[in-house]
C-alpha cells in the first residue's frame, strides 16, 4: 500500500483557493493519507472537485467525496492502538474540520494512531451502503498495515459521532455481513472494531427517532430502518460500547444511546455510558469548561480499563499545526430543517 504525505502550507493553499487536496500533516512527521480503493474502481458518481465548508455550522465540513481515503495521524510515542474517526454530518456532510481532526490530533498527542475515515455519502448520489463499504474496508486495510503503521492489529477501535456513530455501531454490529465484493488479500481480514465509541449517536432509524437527516439520506435503501438501526443488531460478540450524550440534545435524542445501552446490556456486553445535562449535539472535543469537554479523559480512562490503550507518555507531544477550528455556534448536522426538506 502507498502512502502520501501532505505538507502544512500545501492545505493552506488549497482551503485558501477553495479546494481540497488530502488534508495536513501534523509537525511531529506528517500525516499520511492512504487511499481505499484501487485507481478506477469506483464509477464517476461525483460532479465537481471535494468541497470544505467555511462558515457556520458547515466549518471545516467535507462534501462530494468522491476518493474515499484514511488521514492518518501517527503519533511520536505510539502506544500501539488505533482508532478509527468517523465524523458525523447526517451523511450529507462530514465534520472534519470541528470534529474528526482534533479528535485525531487528541489521540495522537496520547500515543494513539488516528485514522479519520473521508466515506463516501449517499446525498451525492451513492448508495445508501457506500459509506458501510468504506468503513469495512478501512479496518481491514489498518490491519493489512499495521506491521508498516507500527500499531496492534488486535486493537483497532472506532469513534463515531451523530451520524458517524451510526456507521460506527453497524461495523460493530453488522461485521458478519459484506457491504462489497472481496478485492484483494486484505479483505480477508476481519472488519469487527475491537472497541466502539459513540459521541451524540444517531442508533435508530424507527419511529419516533426516525427525524434526523441520517434516517432521511439512508432512506434510499428500502430496508434502511433495519438494516442500519444499531440497536437491532446487538449481539453479545460485539465489542465493548463507551457511549457519551447530552439529555437535552435537540438533534439526536438522548433515547438513541438509551436503546443501545440497554440492547448491549441485554447481549452481555460491556458498556460504559456518560449523559451529560447539557451540551447539545455536535460538540466535538467540547468546549473547555464545558460538561462535554469531560468525554475524551472519560473514554481514556475507559479504554486504558479495558486494555485498549496504555498509559499516557511522560511527556505528550503539543497538537500540531493552527489551532483547531472553533466549533460552530449552531448543531444542524442531523437536523431536518424546512430548508434542507426543499427537493
């Protein structure tokens, strides 16, 4: 597998022209982008070049992906775990920008490789399961390198948010079933994630949770309500659930981790979960001082109890590059607003 490595001053250039190459590289020795598929494999269903968004509750958000990919960040201090970012934007965007990428700076500042995952949606045209492809085939693709990336093939989780938790909860869940044809010897590999967050999740499609822009963009597929409700398809060999929410989140009802909670407890599986009074949706690392800003020493704590990650470095490295993007001061990811229901 061929690695790129993308400079700083490179991604300036191309936000500041409007564009998107493969996003940037931390100081500690870059960051490295690694394509899913090979060349020409995917039919041309996206018109126009990879969008970033640069205002509002689109910040730093991705659109009309069209070259699914994994940004890696690779820590100085690896510890050998791996996580997979899935960010959330009820699959019609991704939150990268806000979200997804200082979540990977984070984990990589504590020794662990991130992996933010640039899936395909179905708002541009492609299949309601193109985004479940990618997801599979990145897991399998950390564990065919993981001897080149320097990380445990055993210890590979995700990390969703909204709509990314969705995809996250059915490569828990549904790793038995292939979201697409075998390509080459990595397929061979298991796609199961060894461990499973979810930040502000979107679990279910059904009624009466069924108002998110999720259940709207995936209802291209007729089965859509039981083919990507999580909760349908706990089962006791799914891995361990750290879940986080804000009660009074106004996108993603707090019932949707309530539902798995209690659908994972029902199978034996461990699952830690952390309601928060306040927070809204959509809040990445949190705001400092705020209650949601609690989750990433909470999931640490957790993953270390479980094994997943080791103890913090003596020293960790500083987050790399400027300073992450402010949160946007609206949550409209998963919502369905009159404007987003104009045809």
């Amino acid at each position: 597998m061929r690695f790129r490595w993308i400079h700083g001053a490179a991604l300036l250039g191309l936000m500041a022209a409007g564009a998107w190459g493969a996003p940037v590289a931390a100081q500690t020795g870059g960051v490295q982008t690694m394509p899913l598929w090979p060349e020409g494999h995917l039919p041309q269903v996206v018109q126009g070049p990879e969008l970033v968004g640069n205002e509002g509750s689109a910040m730093g958000a991705v659109t009309r992906v069209s070259e699914p990919r994994l940004e890696i960040h690779r820590p100085a201090q690896p510890n050998g775990a791996t996580v997979l970012i899935l960010g959330g934007g009820g699959f019609f965007r991704i939150q990268v920008g806000t979200a997804a990428r200082p979540m990977a700076q984070w984990l990589s500042s504590i020794g662990v490789t991130a992996a933010v995952l640039y899936y395909r949606l179905p708002v541009d045209g492609w299949p309601a399961s193109a985004p479940f492809a990618d997801g599979q085939r990145a897991m399998r693709l950390l564990r065919a390198n993981a001897a080149e990336l320097g990380i445990d093939p055993g210890r590979i989780g995700v990390m969703g948010s909204s709509a990314g938790a969705t995809l996250g909860g059915i490569l828990a869940t549904r790793f038995d079933h292939d979201f697409y044809p075998a390509l080459d010897a990595a397929d061979a590999l298991p796609s199961r994630p060894d461990f499973l967050a979810m930040l502000y999740p979107v679990v279910t499609l059904r009624a009466p949770y069924d108002t998110t822009r999720t259940r709207r963009e995936l209802g291209t597929q007729p089965d859509a309500v039981e083919a990507y409700s999580v909760e349908s398809h706990a089962r006791a060999d799914m891995p361990p659930v750290f879940l986080a929410h804000a009660a009074a989140d106004p996108i993603a009802d707090v019932a949707h981790s309530l539902l798995l909670f209690d659908a994972a407890r029902e199978q034996g599986v461990d699952v830690e979960m952390h309601i928060f009074d306040r927070g809204g949706h959509s809040w990445g690392l949190g705001r400092p001082g705020t209650q949601t800003a609690q989750w990433p020493r909470l999931f640490a704590t957790w993953a270390r109890a479980h094994g997943f990650m080791s103890a913090p470095p003596a020293r960790l490295q500083p987050l790399a590059g400027d300073t992450p993007a402010p949160m946007p001061t609206t949550a409209e990811d998963d919502a369905l607003s009159p404007e987003d229901d104009e045809d």
